[in-house]
C-alpha cells in the first residue's frame, strides 16, 4: 500500500496553532498522512474554526454530555472507528481521554508538553502554569517534549524533545512564546518519525 495515507486526529482545546503546524508540514513534506478528524472539547475554538475552513470534520463531545465517563469513552472510540483514525495526536487538549481511548491507540496517541519532561509535568503543569514553575526553580534549559499517551498524565514513553534555552529577563510570556515555536518545529518531526517507523 505504497499510497496509504495514515489517518489522523487532532484534540485540541484552543487556537489550534500545533494543529495547523502539522497541517502545514504534512503537505509541505509529503507526509504520507491526513488529518480527517479535528476533535475538541470545546464547539467554537481556534482549531475548530481551523478544520471547518479546510475540510476537515469536526467533533464537539464533552464529558458533560454523557452520565458516565464509560458512555462518553465509547461515543468517542465510536467516531475514531467511524473516521478510521489510525493514530491520536493531541494538541492543547486540556481533558483527560477516557481511559477506553487510551488504551484502544496504545502506541498510536501522542501528546506535546512545553517542557522538557519527566520535569515539569503531571496534573497542573499545563499552559502558562508549566512556564512559571521552569523560571521559579532556576532552570537554565527548558523546551518541548513528543511522547506516547498512557494512563498517567505526562509519563508515557519519550519520542523526541527539543530543547530551548531561559534566558535571563525572561517573562513566563516570553518563555512560552519561544516554547511554542519550538513545539510548532518538534511535533512535525515527530510525526515524520512516527510515520517512518511504523512503516507507512
């Protein structure tokens, strides 16, 4: 299957900006991938506006839609298997995914966190958050990582990190501003990586 595109989907809780840096890199690398599905918890969001204006479909689903989190699991694998999305790529997604997700894409889901993990990750660390506790400590290093999604907030296996140095003066702000295009760089190559490896 020389032609086979890997179908994706993106989560995302905001502006979309990672989403539209793989969006970009897929068709300025000829990756052999598509994304078909922009997942979100939120109706109105920057990466919802983003996969309407491109054709990509779009799926609003919350939590608080459903009486339990097993019901709102399986209403969300239903539509992955619906979509036939192959791997799960999470992009400022600020839910957690049902555990039946989790485990149904095991090595097929990856997140980016704004830091260099295993530090400054786990519950909480997420957005501006992430960036005031790298300047609180003193660290000299910060950056991104790419890893695989498991059961446990920010611990799954490492695929790739970039690394962006603090500089002296540094604002949260500012820090997350380079962060990010270091993200916008990183989760491209990581997908690269991961499409090669599984031999698409």
């Amino acid at each position: 299957m020389a032609n086979h595109k890997t179908k994706l989907a993106v989560f995302c809780s905001g502006s979309g900006t990672n989403f539209q840096a793989i969006f970009h890199a897929i068709n300025e690398r000829n990756l052999p991938a598509e994304v078909v599905l922009c997942v979100s918890n939120r109706s109105e969001c920057g990466a919802m506006s983003f996969a309407s204006q491109h054709g990509i479909a779009t799926l609003h689903i919350s939590e608080k839609q459903y009486e339990t989190p097993e019901k709102f699991g399986a209403e969300m694998l239903k539509a992955l298997e619906q979509n036939g999305i192959e791997y799960i790529l999470l992009a400022g997604y600020l839910r957690k995914v049902p555990s039946s997700v989790v485990e149904a894409y095991s090595y097929k889901m990856l997140n980016i966190h704004p830091a260099l993990l295993p530090k400054f990750g786990g519950p909480g660390m997420y957005g501006i958050n992430v960036h005031k506790a790298v300047l609180a400590s003193g660290e000299k290093e910060t950056g991104a990582t790419v890893h695989y999604v498991d059961a446990e907030y920010d611990k799954g296996p490492i695929l790739l990190q970039g690394r962006v140095p603090v500089k002296s003066g540094d604002t949260p702000e500012s820090l997350a501003a380079r962060v990010l295009e270091c993200e916008h760089r990183l989760y491209p190559d990581a997908l690269e990586k991961l499409l090669i490896g599984s031999g698409q």
